[in-house]
C-alpha cells in the first residue's frame, strides 16, 4: 500500500480523540443571572428578551438584571419588565457584571472591561466589523463568548441565523419598496397593464428564500442567482418553479442587473470576492436600489459600503446602496420576539442540563457555538483571519 493512499474512515477528528470513562452524575439545575444590557451601537432597537420570557425564567428561579431603557427601542417599557420579575438598575456595569450576559450586538471594547471573568457573553459577533485587538481584550477578561452565527440545533442547522434571515429576507424587500418608491416613484411589485419591478436576489439561502417569498407577495419579477445547484433547485421546489434561476455566470448576471429596478445582496463573501463589480453596477439603471444584507460577513456587491440608521444608505453611480448591517432593526418588536422565543427554549435546556458545563460535555452542537473558552480562541476560522493562536474546543471541553 502505496504511503500517498487515503483511509477512509467513518469516524471525526473529534471522535478519535480518546475519551475517560464518566461516572453517573445527578443533574443539579443550578439558579444563575442574566444581564440584559442596553445597546449603544449602530442605533440598536432589538434586545433579547421580552416580558413574558423574563416571567418564565424568574419562575425557574433565575434573576434577571435590565440595564433601564433596554427594551423602549422595540416598545417594551421598564415596567413591564418589572412586573415580570426583572430588576431594572441604572448601570450599565450591574448588568455586565451577572452569569450570563445577553446581547444583541457585541460589547464594545469599554464594555468588555465590565464583564467577570468566567462568565458567559452571548451576541451576534459581525466578524467583518471586529478587529485582532478586539479578540485580544475579550481574551483578556477570560471569558466564555457564544457568537449568534455559530449557535447550531440538534440537527447541525445554525437556528438563529436562519431565525434573524427569515426577518431579514422580508425586510429588505420591504425597505427596498420605500427606497424604490423615494428614488424613481416605483411601486414594488405588479399592477395591471404595468409592467412589474425587476428583482435579483444573490443568494438562494433562507434570507434569499425569504425575500424570494416577499418580492413574490408584491407581484415583482424575480430572477434568483446561487452558485449552489442543491439551494436553487430547494428554492424552485418552495415557490412552485414561479421563479427563473441561474448559477452566478458574470454575463447572465450582467444582463438581469442592466434590467434589475432592485438587487438583494445575500450571500455570505467572508474572505471572498464581491460577485458584483463596480463595472456592473455602472451599467444598472439610475435610480434603482441595492440591499447588500450580508455585509457584516463580507461584501456580495463591490460598490456597496456600511450604513448607519441615521444615514441609511448612500449613492454612487446613480444607484442606491443600503449596507445597514442591523436590517431586522427596523422592525425590532417582531425581532425581539423571534430571538426571545429562541433563547428561552435556550436557557431552560441550561437548566434541564444542570449548567453550560454540562451542556458544552453533552452537546456537540453548543460547544461548536463558542468562538473563546476561558480566554482560548475556539474559532479556526476566527483564528486564520486574524493571526490569532487556535485551540481545538474538543480538547478544552470532553
């Protein structure tokens, strides 16, 4: 047998790693503390929880600390979470400073001085707005961060992601329908004897799918690009093949953008090209909108650039580009909801558990969600990006 030859073998990496015998031990829930903090960034209005999950979670025995006004952006007021059992204090470090801290967006680096070592952070992480020193501070502090784009289910799919893209699908058609409506007096979508609006969606992934659905809702012509044939032929199956489709070939694609009065951007480029150049977006109609969605994980549209809420989008070549890399904040009641149905099912599968420890032994799919451990840096992809030393999180947690 040859030494260049491969063995196949059924078995992971992970799983021939050799593992000490356990003894039987009895599940204690133990009773923990969650900080909600306020937002201050990117002109948040989402949070995690709402009232009647922090009810629950009272009634199972844990505290729960909310920074005052946390919850006025999505139209929650301090004293429903109050009356719900929360404690409300002033101070943003109070909040910091509890078991578990929840977030929408990831601490600031003034934050970070205000977390416990030990303790758990769990927020989105927007890898494509982090820098080397913003790792290096919050592995300083010693702490365990969950980031919402590597939390994975029991069946390997990653659920908040898909949770936060189904919103952010139907928004961006939505918010494409006003920008469309300011730019050239267009309605999104088909009325009788006009001819309806052009959409090109990158992407065929669930955002993609979501905004298929929405752009479709409108009456608008939908062309859809993917460089996955199984993710086209999924969404051709879902929308009942209503909806040409087409691998991302720069000349087909060129051609449905000179046409396209709306392009969705929804395909993650972390560390990739963008798909759309400036030349082609020379050649799009004036007044038309580009939503680049994913532009926290890496652009799918060259020309398109980070906006902000005050100042939503920006104009070049006559073409509007949004890059609001918080979407689903426009609509944050309906968000917050969304993300506090999940990390309610969340925590109470902590306390079923008897703690994060137990949970990170017992559950693969929750160990892959940390990208630090104890101030390690668990995230290979993290990790090549930045220059950072990577330790494999099944030889820390077994």
């Amino acid at each position: 047998m040859s030494s260049t030859s491969t063995i196949f073998t059924p078995f992971t990496e992970e799983d021939l790693i050799p593992k000490e015998e356990k003894l039987e031990v009895v599940k204690k829930g133990k009773a923990f503390s969650i900080g909600i903090p306020k937002e201050t960034c990117l002109n948040e209005k989402r949070t995690c929880i709402i009232p009647d999950a922090v009810q629950i979670l009272v009634n199972n025995g844990h505290k729960v600390i909310i920074e005052a006004g946390t919850g006025l952006g999505s139209h929650y007021s301090d004293l429903l979470y109050s009356e719900a059992g929360a404690e409300i204090t002033d101070d943003p470090k109070v909040a910091f400073a509890q078991d578990l801290v929840l977030k929408i967006n990831p601490p600031t680096e003034e934050e970070i001085e205000y977390l416990r070592p030990m303790t758990y952070l769990i927020s989105a992480l927007q890898i494509n707005l982090r820098d080397k020193d913003y790792f290096l501070k919050l592995a300083c502090k010693k702490v365990n961060a969950i980031a919402f784009e590597f939390i994975m289910d029991e069946y390997k799919q990653l659920s908040l992601v898909r949770l936060i893209g189904e919103i952010a699908g139907s928004v961006s058609i939505l918010y494409a329908s006003e920008l469309l409506a300011m730019s050239n007096g267009l309605m999104l979508g088909g009325i009788t004897g006009v001819r309806p609006t052009e959409v090109v969606i990158l992407g065929a992934g669930i955002v993609g799918e979501f905004a298929t659905k929405a752009a479709i809702g409108l009456g608008a012509s939908v062309k859809v690009f993917d460089n996955s044939l199984s993710k086209l032929r999924r969404l051709h199956t879902l929308v009942d093949s209503r909806v040409p489709t087409s691998i991302i070939d720069p000349k087909e694609l060129t051609k449905s953008l000179r046409r396209a009065d709306v392009v969705i951007g929804a395909l993650p480029r972390l560390n990739l090209p963008p798909i759309v150049t400036e030349d082609m977006v020379m050649k799009m109609k004036k007044g038309s909108v580009i939503i680049d969605i994913t532009i926290d994980n890496g652009k799918v549209i060259e020309t398109s650039e980070l906006t902000t809420t005050e100042n939503p989008f920006v104009v070049k070549h006559g073409v509007i580009h949004c890059g609001l890399p918080n979407l689903t904040s426009k609509m944050p009641r309906t968000t917050t909801k969304a993300v506090s149905n999940f990390f309610l099912s969340y925590l109470l599968g902590y306390d079923e558990e008897g703690g994060f420890e137990n949970m990170l032994i017992h559950k693969a799919e929750i160990k892959q969600s940390l990208y630090m451990y104890k101030g390690r840096h668990t995230k290979q992809l993290i990790c090549n990006r930045f220059d950072l030393p990577y330790h494999d999180i099944n030889l820390l947690i077994f």
